[in-house]
C-alpha cells in the first residue's frame, strides 16, 4: 500500500513544520492502531450465482484507530459496500481476517459496537422522528436518550414529524441519530449523503464532523466525493477497481476544527489532486 503525505509546498519553513508534525503523528497513530477498531488483513470475499463466481476483494489490509475518522474511496464496484457488510457482520468473508474491537464483527454488532449508516436511510413511513430513532432500542432492549439524540443531530424540533414531512437530509439527520442510539463504538457509513443536492451534502459533511469530534467515535465513511473525504477525514484510504483491495493511504494533515473554507486553500487543493491521482492510477 503506498502512503502518501501532503505538505504545503509553498513556503520552506512551513515543509519543515508539516514535515516534523507528519513524523511526529505517524508515530502517534501507530501507537493507536495497536489498539485499533477496524484491523484487516488480507481480506478476501467472492460471490457465487449461478452464472459464476466474482471476486470482489482481493487482500484486502486496512487499520482504524480508535477515536479516528476515515475515508474510503474508489471507482464503482470496487468492494466498498462489501467491505463494510463484513465489517458490520452482515456476510462472511470468504478469506483473511476482519477484527472490529480485537473480536469478530458478529461479535461487535451482537455487544452493539457498531452503527450503520447508508444511502437510503430507511425509515419506516408510519413512524414518527422520534419513533424511527427510538427504534433500535426497543428492538435491543438498549436504553438512550432519543430527545437528546434529536439534539445532537439537530432535528429536536422534528421530533413529532413523519419521514415524509422531511427533506432528505432532514430523514438522513434521523437515520444518523437512530444509527447513533445505543452508543457505538465504530460508525460505518456507506454513500449516507450520496442522494442529497450539493449544498445539503456539504452541510451534512460539517455536521456529522461537528458530532465526531464531541463524540470521538472511529468513522470509516466510504464516499464516491474526493472533495468530501478530504473535508471530513484524519486519513483517506484509496482501492483499486475490482476485485478491491487498499493501494494508497494519503494523511490528510488539515487541522481541525475544519469549515468550508478550507476548499479554498492550496493545501486542500493539494490533498484532492493527490487522491485523484492515486484513484486515476488504480483504476
């Protein structure tokens, strides 16, 4: 897997900084993925039907520290929403090893460790807001605080309404905050804000931002957008076209907290021309 690091290029003495600050953080989170709550290692996983066998990753290696937020992007197809099935414990792979919290993702899912968050954010129409997000704790038997939940989200003045009152990234802040219910540890997202117009998008980019760095879950958000994964991520992971695996690993060294401005900026510039030309290479 290549490893890539970004450093403003256009001044000596802030490549030095960057250059130092760089070393410094890799040392830092190689001591976090000792303990880490995503570790995969060569990752296979095929599909069988009738017309044949595809595979659709092929040795797979990846890490997620604690506490930490990662982008996984790729072209179509490549394994993405594969990989976090496994990962969710919802298939298993057909090779190589996938550990969420040092356990079995079954595992993790059964201790309710992990949340999963995707495109269609699947409410169910006859439920209210808080009904939908309260959901998962009257199946588990968990207990929360959804009014608190609406809060965190920012949708507690909808608690009463029904997923059709609701704009899209109204019913997706719903089905962050019931994915958020019973407190996981890890939160995968797949595409969540794949469906939303280009200003709800970004909104909802900055504020599933602002809930990561009150709550400091692991992340891993797979995204079809480079601006997007570079706005929201500690690190932006890259696979090949299928069958998948990880090829490049590019720090996104931005400090946080992080606004739209930054688009802006050379650095951020920078880091999306490097993931697309790490996607352009590998496609």
């Amino acid at each position: 897997m290549r490893k890539v690091t970004v450093v403003d290029t256009h001044a000596a003495a802030a490549r030095t900084h960057a250059r130092d600050s760089a070393l410094q953080g890799a040392s830092v989170a190689s001591d976090r993925l000792n303990d880490a709550a995503v570790q995969v290692d060569g990752l296979t996983h095929e599909y069988q039907s009738g017309a044949g066998s595809v595979l659709a990753l092929d040795g797979v290696d990846l890490a997620v520290a604690e506490g930490e937020f990662v982008a996984l992007v790729g072209p179509s197809g490549c394994g993405k929403s594969t990989l976090l099935r496994v990962l969710a414990g919802l298939i298993e792979p057909s090779g190589g090893t996938a550990l969420v919290h040092g356990g079995r993702p079954q595992e993790a899912r059964g201790e309710l460790a992990v949340g999963l968050v995707t495109q269609d954010p699947g409410l169910l129409p006859w439920r209210t807001v808080a009904a939908n997000v309260a959901l998962p704790l009257e199946v588990t038997g968990a207990t929360g605080d959804v009014d608190a939940l609406l809060r965190l989200v920012g949708i507690d003045g909808f608690a009463g309404y029904h997923p059709r009152e609701l704009s899209g990234g109204m019913r997706q802040r719903v089905a962050l905050a019931r994915a958020l219910a019973h407190a996981p540890r890890l939160l995968l997202m797949d595409e969540p804000f794949g469906s939303l117009d280009e200003f709800s998008r970004e909104e909802m980019g900055l504020e599933l931002v602002r809930i990561w760095e009150r709550e400091r879950i692991s992340v891993l958000f797979v995204t079809h957008s480079i601006r997007e994964a570079v706005m929201v991520a500690d690190r932006v992971l890259v696979m090949s076209a299928a069958p998948g695996r990880i090829v490049a690993d590019v720090a996104v060294t931005m400090e946080r907290p992080r606004s739209q401005e930054l688009e802006h900026t050379p650095e951020f510039g920078e880091l999306v021309a490097v993931v697309r030309s790490e996607m352009a290479g590998r496609s």
